[in-house]
C-alpha cells in the first residue's frame, strides 16, 4: 500500500511540474504579444482590456486548462472568471506571474477516492484556550490518526496603499503580431 501510494505521489508530482512550467511559457509567451497604446509605434488597432484578454487568452487557454485538471481547481473557474481576471491583469500592467498567481497559489488538491469521508473528526492541540481570540504567535497543531498539521498563526501585514487614476483614453493596448506569432 505504501510503495504503490508513493510511486502515485511522484507520479502525480512530476505532471504537477510540466503542468506548471508549460503553463508560465504560455503565459510569458502571450504577454509579449500585448502593449500599452502609447508604447507601440506604427499602424496599430486600439482594444480595450478585455478585447486584449480575448486576443491573448487562446494561445494559453490549453495550458491553463489541463494545469487546472491536475490540480483539480477546474470547477472553480469558468472561462468568463479567467478571462475577467486576464483583463484586470492587462489593465493594471501586471506580470504574466501576476496573472497566474491566482492559479498556481490555491495549493493542490489531492483527492483519493479510496480514503473519502463525508465528515472527517480533527483534534486540536494546544497550549492556550483557543475559544478564546487567536493572538498572533499562536501555535497549535491538528491530529487526525497519523496525520498532524502544525499552525502557526501569524498578524497580517499592515499596507499603506495610495490611489492612481488610470486615465480611460490611456487604456487601451495593441497585438504585436508577427510571422511567428500563433495567437
């Protein structure tokens, strides 16, 4: 049982990789294919955001796809939701990293039909009564059977955020194409 569940486990690790590493070339690949209005010289169509998102969103829609089958997150995007997040992304000028961070922090999802239950019993543990508020420092641990998760709570940073206007006559972007292009 154990041998055969961590060949499964390196399997499941190695497609998790390419999975990944093909979907950050798609990604940097179909943002080199997108600038700024202003940054681009010569005869260009204007699109907004979103028609710029619709313009780059195929050529790393396959890649995006089967990364989130494996990672099994696929019913929590549809294709409106990507392509919503893939504009702000444009609008804001983020990286394609940006972009992805969405998709490749969520943390993978293992599921073993074999080990399912409907409700699962957890113990905590804990040296402070924890029904009261959790204080940053708080250290605690999970148990259930062999599996124990050690939780460490921390404070939330605090941000000091100013605001810039971006001007709706500078957002627009164009599609650099070129005779390698595939988008």
């Amino acid at each position: 049982m154990g041998y055969y569940r961590f060949y499964e486990e390196q399997e499941y690790e190695r497609r998790l990789k390419k999975r990944r590493a093909r979907l950050v070339v798609a990604a940097d690949e179909a943002f080199t294919h997108i600038k700024r209005l202003q940054e681009e010289q010569g005869p260009a169509i204007p699109m907004d955001p979103q028609e710029a998102a619709q313009a780059i969103f195929p050529s790393m829609a396959r890649a995006l796809q089967k990364y989130l089958r494996v990672t099994r997150q696929q019913p929590r995007y549809s294709m409106e939701n990507i392509l919503d997040h893939l504009a702000t992304c444009i609008s804001h000028d983020t990286t394609p990293r940006s972009f992805l961070e969405r998709y490749l922090s969520q943390g993978v999802v293992i599921h073993n039909d074999r080990d399912y239950k409907a409700t699962q019993t957890w113990v905590l543990v804990c040296d402070t009564l924890l029904s009261r508020a959790i204080e940053n420092g708080t250290l605690f641990q999970l148990k259930q059977g062999d599996i124990s998760l050690m939780c460490y709570v921390r404070r939330i940073p605090h941000f000091n955020i100013t605001e810039e206007v971006i001007n709706p006559k500078n957002n627009k972007f164009v599609l650099r194409l070129n005779s390698e292009t595939s988008v």
